[in-house]
C-alpha cells in the first residue's frame, strides 16, 4: 500500500506503514498525539508566556495579580521550606512591579510600550516571573504546577486568549530558535536580589506531522490532540487551515479554564474536563473518545514522561511514536517504555536535536 511517509526513519516509516495497513481492518480507527514538542518545535504556552509579559497583555488588577501569585504558592509549595520563602520574596518583588506596570502603561498607558519595556522595572518583572514559573515548575510538590500560568489568562474573554495565542503564535514562527538570557535588575531593592534565568524562543510547524496528519485522515484514520496547553491557546495553530495541521475543534483535548455566563475567563479549573497532564490525559481520552467511538487508540506519539500514562494506558494500542529531543523527560520516556513495558513504540529523533549527544539506556 502506496504512502507519503518521506523522511522518517526507516524503522519508525516501517511501523508506521504497518499500522496504515492495520487500520484497514479496524473500526474507527485514531490516533492521538501530544502537542508541545511533538507537533511542533518548541511551547506554544511557554512561548505565550514570554509574549504576554514582553507585550503586557494583562486584564488583572494588582490585587488580582497578587491573587494568582498566592495560588501558585499555595498549590505547588506544602511547610516552610527555603525554596517557598524565596518563591514568596520573589512573589512580592513581581508585585511591585506589575504595580508600577499597571498604572503606568496597562490601565492608562501613560508611557509607550517601548518606553516602558526600557524601564528596571520592566526588565525585573520579566527575569523574575520566569524565574519563578522554573522555581514552581522544579520544586512543586503537584503535577499541576503549570496551571497559575493559565489564570494569567484571566478576564479575557475565549475569543480574546484565542487571539492572543495567534499573535503570539505568529510573531514566534519568524522568532529564531534560540536560547535568551534574562537578568533581573541590579539598580532597584528588592528582597532577591538579582536572578537570572534562560528560555527558549520561537516555534516552528513540523511538517512531518503535518504530513502525517494528512496521511493519517487520508486511510480514515482519526486525529487528535491531547494536550496540557490551554484549549484556546492551541485552537489557532491546531484547527486554522493556515499552519497545515487543520484538526476540527472537537478533535483537540486541553485544559478547559472556568467562564462566567459573559464567556470572561476566570481564574480557576472547568471541573467538568481532567486536566489533560499526565494520567489526566489518559482520563480524557477515556471519556471523550473511547466511551465515543467505542475502541481505544492505535497510536499515541508524545515527547516526554508526561505522556507516559497515555502510552501505556491502553492495551489495544498499536503503537506508541516516541518524538525523542535533547532533554531529560524526552530521554526518561524511552527508558521507561523499553524496560517496563512490552507495548511497540518507535522512536523518531526530533529534527532540532543534536542526536549524537542523545543516549538511551
């Protein structure tokens, strides 16, 4: 059977020839994939993230920033520990300087956008609320240490965060891949001191998924997203026909943030939907697609360990794509399928990694 599977490697082509040929026998066959680092190059939520701040796109007041710097230290940190003292300094030091941000350009704009990106307080803000989602992001005692991220989003309405991810979106396809250094300000006092931290920009389409994406719909195969990424931050580059990937809404599974009767975000979890994170991605595909379409997935392609639960939940699975990069959680994932699972899997070496420098044991 003829397919257009150009450029994978040959044995991750073979498998995923075999399984083409398998699905002919299946009813309702699918497929579901990860987004972040598997469909595309890079973090569409991180990389909002870095766009949100560079940009102030903020509807919060600072008591309603504040508030959601206390979420974040109250969901992620248990005691009086060293790290939750310096997350909390580090908390009032954002506090300060998204006061001084939002009465002089968010609410009124009393200075340009260029005047007060070169102000200390700006450059403080931004090393310092990176610095503090890499603080929570390591030492978090939840596996949903990521979602305060997500009540940035709050009083926006869908539309508004969906627009915005597109902006964003936008700008980071033409943004280059690289790693950016960020140094808080040393002229100001402040409780911390000076912090640095680093992060990667840009994104890029993989167009191997997006033809397997076409692959897949063509031999009737169905394709969807399971992702950790707030759904209106993905729905742009998973659905709009312009990035080539072109899912239907009703095929992406993301976390559902809770909306007033106006459809303004809020800030805190739709309870109705898992948060779609590690086993919460194997609930939803459990709820929404497998009581749905009344078989389990062929294929479930993901990056890391957080996709781990969803690759080996499902006994009927055919095959589980590993997208290997140059990071640990990448590295650990094949690790964990090759020595305690007997599932198939195949691994596709990411085109933006060094894979000389990539070893599995």
């Amino acid at each position: 059977m003829h397919s257009n599977l150009s450029g994978w490697q040959p044995e991750v082509k073979a498998a995923l020839q075999n399984l083409l040929e398998k699905a002919q026998n299946k009813s309702n066959p699918y497929a579901v994939f990860d987004w972040d680092n598997t469909c595309i190059y890079g973090d569409v939520t991180e990389t909002l993230f870095i766009y949100q701040i560079d940009n102030l796109r903020y509807k919060l007041t600072p008591w309603e920033f504040s508030g959601i710097l206390s979420i974040a230290l109250k969901d992620n940190f248990s005691g009086e520990s060293p790290v939750e003292k310096h997350a909390e300094q580090i908390s009032s030091d954002l506090l300060e300087d998204y006061t001084f941000l939002y009465e002089h350009y968010i609410v009124n704009q009393k200075m340009s956008l260029e005047k007060i990106r070169e102000t200390e307080e700006f450059n403080d803000f931004k090393a310092k609320m990176f610095y503090f989602y890499l603080l929570i992001n390591d030492h978090a005692f939840t596996k949903d240490s990521f979602l305060w991220m997500m009540y940035l989003y709050s009083n926006m309405t869908a539309i508004e965060l969906e627009n915005l991810s597109k902006e964003s979106i936008d700008f980071n396809l033409h943004a280059e891949r690289k790693c950016h250094l960020l140094s808080s300000s040393p002229a100001l006092s402040k409780k911390t001191g000076v912090l640095s931290a680093h992060y990667t920009g840009g994104l890029r389409i993989n167009p191997l998924v997006v033809h397997l994406f076409q692959e897949l719909k063509a031999k009737g195969i169905g394709v969807y997203v399971c992702s950790a990424s707030a759904k209106e931050v993905l729905i742009p580059l998973v659905t709009y026909q312009q990035y080539g990937y072109a899912l239907p809404q009703d095929h992406l599974l993301a976390v559902r943030l809770d909306r007033d009767s106006c459809n303004v975000l809020q800030p805190r979890i739709d309870e109705a939907y898992p948060i779609t994170f590690k086993t919460g991605k194997m609930q939803a595909i459990e709820q929404f697609l497998v009581s749905k379409l009344g078989t389990e997935p062929m294929l479930v392609a993901g990056d890391s360990t957080g996709d781990y639960y969803m690759m080996t939940g499902f006994p009927g699975l055919e095959l589980a794509l590993v997208m290997l990069r140059s990071h640990q959680k990448s590295v650990e994932l094949v690790r964990r399928l090759r020595h305690e699972h007997s599932i198939p899997f195949a691994v596709q070496r990411n085109g933006e990694g060094r894979p000389g420098q990539l070893k599995v044991s």
